[in-house]
C-alpha cells in the first residue's frame, strides 16, 4: 500500500490527480508536504489527536470524530500486513479468524462515517477537499480508501513520487 511503484496505474493516477489538485489549491506541493509533515509529528498517530484537526503554516485537515486506539490497532495491523501489497483491492475482510473478522467489521462501523477535509488556510485560495477512510464498504467487502492510506500512514516519499507521477 505504501510502495507506490507497485500501485497499479489506476491506483497512481487516482493518488497523483488527488494529490495534485489539493497540492495546487494550498499553493504548491510544499504546502501540502508541510501539511502531511504536522500530522506525522503528532505522536502516537495523527487520527487520535483530541482536537480533530491538525494545522500547518497554509493548510488544516480536520475531521468529525476522534479515532481512539484499539481502532487504530486494528487499521494498523490491516495496513502493516498489507504495505508493499501490490494487491490493491484486498478486501480487509477477508480473514481466516472470525474473532479478527469481528473486530474489523467493528472497526469499519466505527470509522466509515469520517470525513476528512483539507482546506487552505489562504482565503484567496479557499478550495476544499473531502474523503473518507474507506473507498468501498459492502456487506462481504471493504476496501481502504488509498488516499486515507497516503495522508496518514505512507512516507512523505511516497507523496513526493505521487506528484511526480506521469500517467
């Protein structure tokens, strides 16, 4: 997941297009960069901090609901499994153990309703941008958003080569 050379295209261009954009509405890629830099400095993950939202020099994420640890555990465990997968459209349900499975199911339920949103601090500029933690959740299928994935658990490297990505 983290591996950007091993996304296949589509992956790239949703990420890099994503990525792009956001990057062009906060000023530039080093405005986004900066952005993605605060949130890796708040410790022990930026999706548990008290105040929903997190602030650069020129841009704010924020979101509607704290994400508390054991949920984060569990997405953690979900990512780190998967994070040089070049499988990117694992379904996170799929689980020998229907103990785990359960608890995946609670942690979807948990955290499909988040919205994230990025918005410029530049009031000229003020273009926001939304998504959420999973890209698809069906009954039997849950697929993690790659944006969710790139903001909050990928290395800036990884959006560095995302922004320069030619499709």
């Amino acid at each position: 997941m983290c591996n950007f050379n091993k996304q296949n295209e589509e992956t790239k261009a949703l990420i890099h297009l994503f990525m792009t954009k956001c990057a062009d509405a906060l000023g530039g890629s080093n405005f986004l960069l900066g952005l993605i830099e605060a949130m890796k400095d708040k410790k022990p993950n930026a999706l548990m901090h008290n105040g929903c939202k997190i602030e650069s020099k020129e841009a704010r994420i924020s979101w509607n609901k704290i994400v508390f640890k054991d949920k984060l555990d569990i997405l953690e465990e979900i990512i780190r499994s998967h994070r040089s997968s070049e499988n990117h459209d694992f379904n996170i349900l799929e689980n020998d153990s229907e103990k785990k499975k359960k608890k995946i199911l609670n942690m979807v339920k948990t955290l499909a309703p988040i919205e994230f949103t990025i918005t410029p601090l530049n009031a000229e500029t003020a273009e926001e941008f939304n998504f959420k933690v999973f890209e698809i959740v069906k009954d039997d299928y849950v697929k993690i958003n790659p944006i969710f994935v790139a903001m909050f658990f990928c290395s800036v490297d990884f959006t560095k080569k995302a922004l320069k990505h030619n499709s």
